[in-house]
C-alpha cells in the first residue's frame, strides 16, 4: 500500500512536528473529560457503542489522544499506531501518566505493512488522519482487519481545509462514502461537526455568574445574559458553517463491513 512518495522523508516531518510541540502534546496525566475537545470526540465515539470487551485499532494515532480517551472512558484496549516515532513515543508517555499502559499499546508502523491478523480488531478508529493516506488502498487493508461484526469510525476535515506536511489525500464526506463502499463497507451513519464555541461561553458565563457578588451583582448577570445570547448565535452560525459555506469540513462517518 503507498503512504506517501517518500515514506522516510515524512516521517522525519512528522517526527520534527511532534518534538517541536513535544509539551503541548503531553496531557502530563490531566484527566481527559476535561477538554472541549475531548467531550466534543466522546460524543462521536459513543455512535461506536465501545464495550470493556472491545480491541480498537486507532490508525495515525499521533499522541495517542483517540486511543487514550477510548481506553479511559470505556475500559477497552486499544492499539495505536504511527508512522511517527516521536509521536508513538509521546503516545505512550500519556498513556503512563493516565494509568492506562495496560489498556493501550503503541506501535511505530508503516500501513502497508501493518503486523495484524485479519479480523482482530472489533472497532477501528480513523481521527484527522484519513488526509494522509491514499485512502482506497487503506480502506480495503482496514476492512480485513475488522472482525465481521465490527465497526468503522472516520473523522476528518475535508479537502482544502489544512495543509499537510506530507503528501494530502483530502477527500470529501460524499468521495469518502463512495470509497468506502468500494472498498466493502456499507455506511451507517455521517455528520459533520465542530468544536462547540457555545460551551466555552456557557462555562465561562457560569463561572461570571458564580463569583460575581454584592452590588456588582447586576451587571454580572448583565453580563452573563450577554454571553448567553452570543452563545446561541454562535451555536446557529457554527451550524450554518458546518453545514452549507464549510460543505461540511469537519465530518464523521461510521460504517459496517458488507457481507
């Protein structure tokens, strides 16, 4: 299967992304229900209905950020794996200072070469990574490895809306579900999506409203009643975005093998 032209030279740029963002990749055992994006991935990960019985296959794992929510929130195993030593490193780093190395195992892997039987893995992950492989070619490889009663995830941003530092293979929700069905799944379910503005203004409108005493009190709420109203509005413009000027740019499928 062809990653990239240069598969080496990539994972170099790679290996060079994640020692430069080594700290911010690094959770340093912070608990992962706290983050926006971290609820915003959980409630993707629920359509996947993970049991404690489940071995997950997180492809590009990066810093192990799928793999590690999953494991903690469903008490699955997980298996990542990277073509980025540095990040397959650091994956495992935040696994440790989770407490969740049992449940988790990180590989460095080329997808061509993928080190698994056929049918292994009862669900299968693929998070903002989908851009950097030739899709079709790791589709097909994917299905093999789902047990027939499994399930497939995908998460990504469409074509043109990164630059990669690798060779891009961006696809759109619509190419991605013809590619899928190609490649012998059958999709279930797709969405688009984005990070949730409204709660970040809903937190902090909470936290105005809590510590705002005395004869400030009035314009605390004030302020607060402000906040909530932008938060409407950016829930309906993120809305619009997502779904008509973005054409969907961040977007979930979930499919089934097929047969």
């Amino acid at each position: 299967m062809e990653v990239t032209p240069d598969v080496e030279r990539v994972r170099q740029q790679w290996d060079e992304q994640y020692r430069r963002f080594d700290a911010s990749s690094r959770t340093g055992g912070r608990p992962l229900s706290n983050s926006i994006l971290a609820q915003t991935y959980a409630r993707l990960f629920r359509r996947l209905a993970v049991t404690r019985d489940d071995l997950v296959l997180d492809v590009g794992c990066g810093n192990g950020f799928s793999s590690n929510l999953l494991t903690h929130r469903y008490g699955c195993r997980a298996v990542g794996f990277d073509i980025a030593v540095e990040g397959v490193r650091i994956a495992a780093a935040n696994a440790s200072a989770l407490g969740l190395s049992q449940r988790t195992l990180f590989l460095v892997a080329d997808a061509r070469t993928l080190p698994f039987r056929e049918g292994a893995f009862t669900r299968i992950v693929v998070c903002q990574a989908l851009g950097f492989f030739q899709s079709q070619p790791l589709l097909r490889a994917l299905r093999g490895l789902l047990a027939p009663s499994g399930a497939l995830l995908v998460t990504d941003v469409a074509r043109g809306w990164y630059a990669s530092v690798a060779t891009s293979h961006q696809v759109t929700l619509q190419e991605l579900c013809e590619q899928l069905s190609l490649a012998g799944f059958r999709v279930t379910a797709t969405g688009t999506f984005g990070l949730p503005l409204w709660r970040l203004i809903v937190r902090v409108s909470y936290a105005v409203l809590t510590r705002v005493r005395g004869p400030h009190g009035r314009i605390g709420r004030s302020v607060v009643g402000g906040m909530l109203r932008l938060a409407y509005w950016c829930t309906a413009a993120e809305q619009w975005m997502l779904g008509r000027v973005c054409n969907g740019s961040h977007f979930w499928v979930l499919a089934v093998r097929d047969g």
